[in-house]
C-alpha cells in the first residue's frame, strides 16, 4: 500500500512537471498568449536596457559617478538573463540542440562575461575585465529572438548564400588586381609602399568610404582611382539587388505555404493570391 502510494506521489510530481514544462513552454517559446507577449516585451525592454547600460558604462565620468549603481544593475541583469537561459535549457526538448544553436550561444554569451569578471580580479587585469564585459554587447543579438520577420531575412540570405559568395569573390578578385596596379603606379614614393596597402586602398575606394590616408598624385594612378570609383557604385547594388530578389522569393513561398491546401477537398498548390480553391470552392486559409 505505502509502495503504490509512493509510485502515485511520484506519477503525480512528474505529471505536475511536465505540465510545469508545458506552460513554461508557451510562455516563453510562444507569443499567442498574454503571458507569452508579456515575456517578451518585458525581455525586449530588459535586452535594451542592459545593453544602454554597457554603453553608458564606457562614458568615464558617468560610469566613476554611479558605479556601484551599475554593479548592482548589471548583476540584476545578469541574473534574469541566466534564469531565462536555464529556463529554456530545461523546457527544451533537446538541451543540447538548443544549447549549440545560434540563439543558445547568443544566450549564453549574454551571460557568461559577467561570472567571467570574478575569476579576474587586481589592478593588473583591469584590461582583461574591460574586454571581458564588453562582450555583454552580444546581448543585442537576443533581439533577433523579438523580431519575426527577422527569421525571412535570414532565409533570404541563406537561400542566396551562393550568389553572394560568388559575388565576394569577384570583388576581392577586383580589389587585388586594382590594388596591385596601383602599387606598381605610385609606389611607395606616394604612399602605397606594398601591395597590402595597395589593396586596403582598393577597397577604401570600391566601397566609396575615401578615408584620405593614402591617394594618387600621377594622372594614370588618378585615372585608375575613377574608374574603381566608378565601378563602386555598381558593386555596392549588387548585393542589395541579390538580396532583395531573396527576399521575394521567401515571401511568395511564405505566403503560398499559407493557401497552399485546401481544408475541405486537401488540394494542394494554389496561387499565393487565390482566395477560394479552385477545386471545391472552399475559402482558402480557414
């Protein structure tokens, strides 16, 4: 009796998990709920606050003023970051894809830096706490989570991921030879004294940045800085173009995944624009 009492205590605290994990799950990884939209905001506006706090720490005369107000905030921070991490970690099916995913290490970096900060103390490492905490930054890539159209972006560049890499290396085909010519017109009488530098010039001007630091004086070095210049222009729409094509194309899939089957016959591959099934007639998307 008391063993079968037991194995009901037991049935009933697992059940009572699971159903914990269940809410749990909702709230956090769901946004049709009220408390799945109060989560977020509430972790938008702490995401924001911490990273607002990072950068007003960098301002010596404000972080000397209030630096034990930004200690104690930024532990404040820290703590709800690692309960949200460990929250996920828990309601995941699988910790360990969650863990090595994109948003797993965002989480993780989000934290870490700040428990990294004890293990270095004394005056000698202040640089190594500096760079350390500094890495709180990574703390805007959690903003990702909060933006859904963020996730069609993403497709569109990793659908386009082939032309883009294509497209990189012409250019860096370009600025090599650009920037060795250059080299072997001014020389290192004017400025370009290696082909490094040459190239880091090539492609100061192809992205129409012209930091000055280094330029042509002869006419043949001024006539090869237009034409790159030139040229620029069109290199800098191209990405956008590709890009932009992407983003197209998921969206038509996206919105022909919505229509794509019919609820009342099952007929598949409608028009992304079409509103009743061709078949039967049936409103499509209910």
């Amino acid at each position: 009796m008391f063993y079968k009492f037991v194995i009901m205590k037991d049935d009933s605290h697992f059940n009572y998990l699971q159903n914990t994990r269940q809410k749990l799950c909702i709230i956090i990884f769901g946004t049709d709920t009220r408390l799945g939209r109060l989560f977020d905001v509430v972790l938008l506006y702490m995401i924001l606050t911490s990273i607002l706090l990072v950068m007003l720490e960098s301002v010596q005369s404000i972080s000397s003023r209030y630096e034990e107000l930004f200690y104690i905030l930024e532990w404040l921070f820290t703590i709800f970051f690692s309960i949200e991490f460990l929250l996920r970690l828990w309601i995941s099916r699988k910790p360990s894809s969650y863990l090595f995913s994109f948003f797993g290490l965002v989480d993780f970096m989000a934290v870490i830096p700040t428990y990294l900060t004890l293990f270095y103390a004394g005056g000698s490492y202040l640089i190594v706490v500096r760079a350390v905490r500094l890495l709180r930054v990574f703390r805007i890539l959690k903003l990702s989570r909060q933006l859904s159209e963020s996730r069609v972006l993403v497709k569109a560049l990793i659908s386009g991921r082939h032309k883009i890499l294509v497209f990189l290396g012409g250019v860096l085909t370009l600025v090599i030879i650009m920037g060795t010519l250059m080299y072997l017109i001014e020389g290192g009488e004017n400025g370009f004294d290696s082909i490094p530098r040459s190239i880091y010039w090539a492609i100061v001007t192809t992205t129409t940045v012209g930091y000055g630091d280094i330029y042509p004086v002869t006419v043949f070095g001024q006539i090869l800085a237009a034409t790159l210049m030139l040229m620029g222009y069109a290199i800098i729409a191209v990405p956008t173009g590709i890009v932009s094509s992407e983003l197209n194309k998921v969206s038509h899939k996206k919105a022909y995944k919505k229509k794509s089957k019919c609820s009342s016959c099952g007929k598949q591959r409608h028009s992304s624009k079409a509103k009743y099934c061709a078949r039967c007639g049936t409103v499509l998307g209910v």
